[in-house]
C-alpha cells in the first residue's frame, strides 16, 4: 500500500460524494487533508469528524472555483498556513445538460473553468514540489464520458475528455520521478452530482462514492502504476465500446443513452 503517513492531501469538491471519500479515506491511511469547496459549514464539519475519527491536521478553505482568481487565493492561503501538498485530488466539477444553444453562457464559462483551467492550474502549480520531492500523487477526476462525444452535453463530456487526455500526458512525463498521476474515471455514482446535471444524465446502475475511491486507492497501490482507471466492471466495458465502433455510432449511442436523441 502507498504510504500517506506524513503526507499532506488537497482535496477539491471535498463537500460532498467522491471528494468527501477521498477526504476520509486518504485521512484514514495517515494524511493530513486539505478540505476545498464554496460550503465553508459542510467543510467544517467534515474537518471536524476527520480529526476525531483520525487524529490528522485538517485544514478547511472555503473558496469558489469557479472564480477566475480562485486558485490564486488557494495557493496564497496554503502558503500562509505553511501547507506543503504531497497528494492532489482534483474532484471538483459540474455537468450541465442542455443541447449548446440552449446552455446559458456564464454556466458554461463556469464549467470549462472549474473542469479544466482549475485543474491545470493546481497542477501546475503542486507538480514541481512533488517532482523534487520525488513522490507524491495527482488524482484528477475524469469520466466515463471523457471517451466519446455526449450529445447533450457536449461541454461536459468534452471537459472530461480534456482531463483524461491531460492526465495521460503528464503522468507520462514524470513517470520516473517518483511521482504517481492518475485519471480516475467514474461513470454514474450516487452524489450530488446529479442535482445540477438532472437525472436524464445518469446512465447504467449508479456506484457509491466509497466504491469510486477505493478503485483509484487500490490503482495507487498497485506496484505498476496505471495512469488511468475505469471504475465499475460494465463502466470498463462500456468505455472501450469506442474503440470498435465508427465514431458517429459511438456518438449516436450515447445521445440516445443520455437522452439527446
């Protein structure tokens, strides 16, 4: 098993669902946590039950993400509490689910931002010291829908794809820096999740979030390191579906699947 003891993990979208999971489960193998998301009460909480359940530092910083200027005030507030993170979960995000033309433009901008640009940013900014260091751990939350176009919800799964793809890339480049870089891929997963992005969007039997997390753990511990993994048995097989299917079919499918047909 990888060892945490010591370590220090920021968690993004730590309020609810997966990101709360990862928040107690790194808590529970010796990490001290980072608790990141908008709900400063939820945070709290959360902060509150790991130092009982755990004995491990938890800190909480209440920040919108989605705000251009966010990662800046994150990384200032880390360094004003002598934070030095060695595991990075990037969690947090939204879908919406709407044909383009109907999406409103500032929740779109909001997506892409949150998705994406948070998720460069923070890693951009965390990598170097864990590559110095010589260890450390990048989880960035991708999906199931990274691996095919989403009719329906074009940004998202477009999102997704970018983090699957970025994720790959880099763990690439720091493969023999010590450093481990996964992209976690859940498909439906009972959270919040689907209070903003609408039922309609859920496909196949939804897993729980302690399911979700304990995959990209035990990824984490395997002894050859996988820079992606696919949560769920039929998650796995519907994502390589694509691969032997014509693109416009595999497209056609999963607008029928999530309801833009």
């Amino acid at each position: 098993m990888y060892d945490y003891v010591g370590l220090t993990a920021l968690v993004t979208g730590a309020s609810s669902g997966i990101g709360e999971q990862f928040a107690k489960g790194l808590a529970a193998r010796g990490a001290a946590v980072v608790l990141v998301a908008r709900r400063a009460d939820r945070l709290e909480q959360l902060a509150a039950s790991i130092r009982a359940d755990h004995g491990v530092r938890a800190d909480v910083v209440a920040e919108d993400l989605t705000r251009p200027d966010a990662t800046v005030r994150l990384l200032a507030a880390l360094g004003e509490r002598g934070v030095t993170v060695d595991v990075l979960v990037n969690n947090a995000g939204f879908a919406t689910h709407a044909p383009l033309l109907d999406e409103d433009r500032q929740r779109v901008d909001d997506e892409v931002r949150l998705n994406v640009a948070t998720v460069v940013e923070l890693t951009h900014a965390l990598l170097p010291g864990m590559v110095e260091r010589r260890r450390g751990v990048v989880v960035n939350v991708a999906s199931t829908a990274a691996f095919q176009p989403v009719p329906g919800m074009a940004v998202y799964g477009a999102t997704k794809a970018f983090v699957l793809s970025f994720t790959e890339a880099v763990a690439y480049e720091v493969r023999d820096t010590g450093v481990r870089v996964l992209a976690l891929c859940p498909g439906a997963t009972q959270t919040e999740f689907f209070d903003v992005a609408g039922d309609a969007a859920s496909v196949g039997r939804r897993q729980t979030a302690v399911q979700v997390v304990d995959t990209a753990l035990r990824a984490i511990d395997a002894r050859r390191s996988r820079s992606t993994v696919v949560s769920g048995a039929a998650n796995r097989v519907g994502s390589s579906l694509p691969r032997f299917v014509p693109r416009r079919t595999a497209t056609a499918i999963t607008a029928r699947l999530v309801g833009a047909s």
